[in-house]
C-alpha cells in the first residue's frame, strides 16, 4: 500500500485524538480574534480557555451557512488579510456568495489533503492526468490540481467542457487518469458510445477521481464500465468537501469503502439535527467539521447540513481516518415537496436500479393549484426492452422509496440536457 505521508495517515487514533483536542484549542484561540466570532462566543459565555477536553468542545455554538453569507467578503476572516492569497467562492442557489479566503499556508494544507487523497486512490507519478473540474471561482480545479501536482503526476489542465477536444487528448497522449463531476464522466462516456471508441482498447483510462456533486452506486457502476477503468485495473473514487472548509477535502481509497478525512486536518462530529446531540455510533447524523489547521477562514464546528455515516474503523488500507461511508443527501439539494423531503439522489438511486434507464433524467416540479406534483422524464439507453408494465412499476418503486407519488415519463434519447459541469437534474416550476 503507498501513502503520502505513512506517519500521519496511519496515525494511532488515541493519538490523532489528542492531537485533535490541541490543535481546536489553538484554532479556538485564533478564530477568537475575529469580532463576529468573538461576539457570538461572549453571548454564549465562551472563554477561550474554556475548551480543556474533548466534551468541552460541545460548548462552541455552531457556525452555519448564513454567517457566511452575512459576513462577506471577509467579515469571518481571523488570519491577516496580508497573508491572504487566493479566495474561491460559490453563489449558490440564493445568489448571495459563500467566500474563503487563503493564506499560503491554507493552500498547502489544502494540497496535502488531496495529495494523500489520490495516493490512497492509487495515483503515481507516472499518470497522466486531464483535470476537468472547472478552473475558477469554484474550488474544484485547483483544489484538485495542486493535489495532483504535488504527486508528481503529469496533469494536462482541460477544465470542464470541450468534449471532442478531452476525447481526442485522452488518446493521442494516452491519459490514464480522468476528473470531473460524475454528471460529466457520464457523458463522456455516452460521447464514447456515439464515436464508437472502445475505451477498454482505444484509451487508457483507469483512474476517475469524481466530485462536486453526488455519485449514487448505480451511477459509479455505470462510468466504470463505460470509461473502462475496471477494466484497466482501477476504479472510480469519489470525492466529497465543501468551499466553507476549503473545498475538496476527502475521497475514497482503493477500497472505495467510503471517502476518508483526515482528522489530524479536520474535526468532524455528527449531530441530531433538531436536539443537537451526538447520534449513536453507527447511526445517520448531521455532519459537523472544524477546521483544525487553516490559518485564514477557519471554520469551526460548521453545520454542513449533509446526512451522512461515518465509519471510524481502520479502513483496509491501514488509514486510521474516520470515512464518510453513506451520503444520504446534501440538504441544499432537498427538495420540499408537499410536506416531504425528496432528495435528487434518491431518484437516481431508483433509476439506475434499471439497466434499460439512461443517466439522463430529470425531475420535473409543479404547482397544481396548491397541490405539488413529481415528474421524471428519463432516457432510455439505446436498445432498450420497455414492456407495457415498466412505467407503472417504476412509479410503484419511486413511490414506495421517496414516499410520494411521482409520474415517470420515457423521453426520446438526446432529448433532456447533458452536462458538463455539475448537473442541474430538478426543474422546480413552483418558483
Ligand atoms: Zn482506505
């Protein structure tokens, strides 16, 4: 098994504990100074020097989405603004953007995460790697980049997009590696289909490094076989993280048994969403992390509002960081619908169930005078044995899983919209 840095990914946990309590009291410290924190801190009672065991850090009051939005560009800025050297933002659905601001420092931690990310995945220096998650303001290209780079692997910087232009790179200097959103490793590999290019003889891909949104089981299955990295002797990892805590931030290893934190870097805890307390090992929760050890915007104790399980067992691979081992959703991607919860990733989850559905859906949402309703329109793939009772079925499914009605309807191939990108599977017409 190769590591980045043994001693730190195999880390006793008794010991990457104690190292956790230290570096949250020294983070608590430093973020103490920033006048925005510090007020909220006072209102609550909270010294510094409050934080002596592990259970006291349950006395720091949560930081949350909003507090970003109310304070940007840098009102949550607890490092100098002289050390600052890169800001990413995203504006997310409301409009308001969500901002983090760098120091050097922050960035080289940030590489460090996602370098032990793809040497835990299997990447070496001699892959050749075309990065295609969106250079920008998004903090995936970069993040993913200086990770890559700090391998020592070659890294041809595509960005998203430019389709044809990723296929003809992808042969003529033999890529091995491919990253992006799943949506994208989707389509490129639906382009393959159409080109007829065999990606088992034609290329050489074998690794998929895949994040900035949601991958259901069914749909890794379906990019592995397309893009042929199983057959290649790889696999796809999956990548979660979040610009509030810096970005991309932990992935999946060989194993692809859940994508590893790395705890000397990141606190993570999981809460009841409504009373606050720990949940129970092994139980679903609301994920919460500190940022341990950026100097900038550290964020501590930050309410993702992601539904997630956690895995704290050493991994296969001999890590000793806890796992993200079941991602129920992002709450930022649930959807109310007449009183109930639908997550997006639900749907995809019972689509790609079938072997006759296509990748390409979307969920369409309506407002009948008062009364809301749920579409999917789906693709099929091509060649597809649609008998008279699949729609009726497939509603039954849907319904029994999401626990509410929702019409399915089989749409035309190439009809719904493909991606690039991050997808934008729902179209709420209730707006
Ligand atoms: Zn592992």
């Amino acid at each position: 098994m190769a590591y980045l840095n043994e001693k730190w990914e195999t880390m006793p946990q008794e010991q990457l504990m104690e190292l956790q309590l230290e570096k949250f009291k020294k983070q608590l410290a430093h973020v103490y100074k920033n006048p925005f924190f510090r007020d909220r801190y006072k209102q609550n009672g909270l010294e510094p020097g409050d934080v002596k065991t592990r259970e006291d850090i349950k006395k720091v009051p949560f930081s949350v989405k909003k507090d970003l939005r109310e304070n940007y560009p840098v009102g949550l800025l607890s490092g100098n603004w002289e050390d600052v050297v890169r800001i990413h933002m995203t504006s997310g659905t409301t409009g308001v953007p969500t901002a983090l601001a760098y120091t050097k420092n922050d960035l080289e931690v940030w590489a460090e995460c996602m370098a032990r990310n793809f040497v835990a995945g299997g990447l070496t220096k001699n892959d050749i790697v075309q990065q295609a998650h969106g250079y920008g303001l998004f903090t995936g290209g970069f993040g993913f980049h200086y990770g890559l780079e700090k391998v020592g692997a070659k890294v041809i910087p595509t960005s998203s997009g430019g389709t044809d232009r990723q296929l003809r790179l992808m042969q003529e200097w033999g890529t091995t590696v491919f990253t992006g959103t799943p949506s994208y490793a989707a389509y490129i590999g639906e382009i393959l289909i159409e080109k007829g290019i065999d990606p088992v003889k034609d290329l050489k891909l074998r690794l998929g490094f895949h994040g900035g949104e949601p991958c259901s089981d069914g749909l890794r299955k379906r990019i592995n076989e397309r893009l042929g990295y199983k057959a290649h002797g790889g696999g796809l990892r999956v990548c979660y993280g979040l610009t509030e805590m810096g970005g991309p931030m932990s992935m999946d290893c060989e194993y692809e048994c859940g994508q590893h934190i790395w705890a000397d870097h990141y606190l993570v805890e999981l809460i009841d969403p409504v009373t606050h307390e720990y949940v129970k090992p092994g139980q679903p929760g609301e994920l919460v992390i500190s940022n341990l050890s950026f100097d900038g915007m550290p964020i501590l104790r930050y309410r993702t509002g992601d539904r997630v399980l956690i895995d704290t067992e050493t991994c296969e691979c001999g890590r000793t960081h806890p796992r993200l081992t079941g991602f129920l959703g992002r709450v930022d991607d649930m959807l109310l619908v007449s009183g109930t919860n639908v997550f997006p990733s639900q749907v995809e989850y019972v689509l790609l169930k079938h072997p006759e559905l296509s990748e390409n859906w979307q969920l369409i949402v309506t407002d009948k005078k008062g009364l809301h309703a749920l579409t999917v329109e789906v693709e099929p793939v091509p060649d597809a044995k649609i008998d008279e009772g699949f729609v009726s079925r497939l509603e039954k499914e849907l319904h029994d899983y999401l626990e509410i009605r929702c019409a399915v309807e089989i749409k035309p191939i190439g009809s719904l919209p493909r991606f690039e990108g991050k997808a934008s599977r729902v179209v709420d017409k209730r707006l």
